[in-house]
C-alpha cells in the first residue's frame, strides 16, 4: 500500500504565495534567498527545508507562474473560442497588454529565456510548455487556422508582447498587432 502524498503545507502554500510576489516585484535573475526570506517573513533554512533547495523554490515558482498563464488563457479561452483567429487574437492581446499584467508577462519573458538558455535548470521545459499552451488556445480559438498561421500569430503576439515589455509603448505596439490581425484571413 503507498502513501497518499498529502500535498503543500498551509505554511508552503502561504509563503510561496509571498514568494511569487516577491519575484513579481524584483524578477528571478538575481534571486538569492536571504533577502527573499526577510521579506517574506521567514527564514533561509525553513525555505530549504519546505522547498528542498533554491532549485526548487525556483521549480515551485515558475509552476506558481504557469498556474497564473493558465487561468488567463482560460479567461481567454472563455471569451473568444470559436470567434476566429483575429477576433480571437484581439482577446488574447487586450489580455496581454492590460497594465495589470506587466508583472507576470515579466516573469514569464525571464523564465522563458531562462529555459533556452538553460535547458538543464529549474526552467526545464518551461519555454516550450509555454508554446504548446498558446498553440493549443490559438487552436480552440480558431479550429479552421492551420498550424502556420497559429504559429505565425504567436510569434507576432510574442513579439508584441516583448517590445511592449521593454518600452511600455501600448499604442504603438498594439498598432502593430492590430495591423498583422487586420490582414488575417476572417
């Protein structure tokens, strides 16, 4: 008979809830566990030992991140399945460029530029997950799209998404966006 894994602790959940916006704040590149702990009410031993080392408090957060992108793909999936490839893009870029979620599109750009240049660490698989995510919701969104548009429109979306990262300049990139959703068969 094996044992029922009882899941996190009420104190890993809570402080990995700390964690996570901790890291939305301050990003995971130079993350070090001391001044983590100190801000999150705790200490470095009780991370280690909740979370068995840095690698995994890294691993518990970006599952914590994917948790966040799945929920709002969900919220997309909810609003714009079956609209069609630009309609539904629509959905999915006022999603993405809404101030609120600069932070998490922000951890999520890290850890998918981690996970290629790292494809060994705690980031394992996260960039490529990350497509397949995507792929899968521009699929529902629009079934009769074939695998390059669907692609194709990621990139774009991505794209998008990273200058808007990097410049803040919502009206000119979603400009941008908008133009390539225009010439997109209907």
């Amino acid at each position: 008979m094996s044992a029922v894994d009882p899941g996190p602790s009420s104190r890993q959940t809570e402080l990995l809830e700390r964690a996570y916006g901790y890291v939305l704040e301050h990003g995971l590149a130079a993350l070090s566990l001391r001044p983590l702990a100190t801000a999150i009410g705790s200490s470095p031993g009780v991370l280690m030992f909740l979370f068995g080392s840095k690698d995994g408090l890294v691993k518990a957060l970006l599952a914590r991140a994917r948790a966040d992108e799945m929920a709002a793909l969900e919220r997309v999936r909810g609003t714009a399945s079956g609209r069609g490839l630009p309609a539904g893009a629509r959905a999915v870029w006022d999603w993405l460029v809404a101030a609120e979620h600069r932070a998490v599109l922000a951890l999520w750009f890290e850890a998918y530029g981690r996970s290629v240049g790292e494809p060994g660490g705690p980031w394992a698989g996260f960039a490529a997950q990350t497509v397949r995510d995507w792929l899968a919701v521009l699929e529902e969104i629009a079934p009769a799209a074939d695998e390059a548009e669907r692609t194709l429109l990621l990139a774009v979306l991505r794209g998008g998404m990273l200058d808007l990262a990097a410049t803040g300049e919502v009206e000119r990139v979603s400009a941008a966006v908008r133009r390539h959703l225009d010439a997109l068969p209907r």
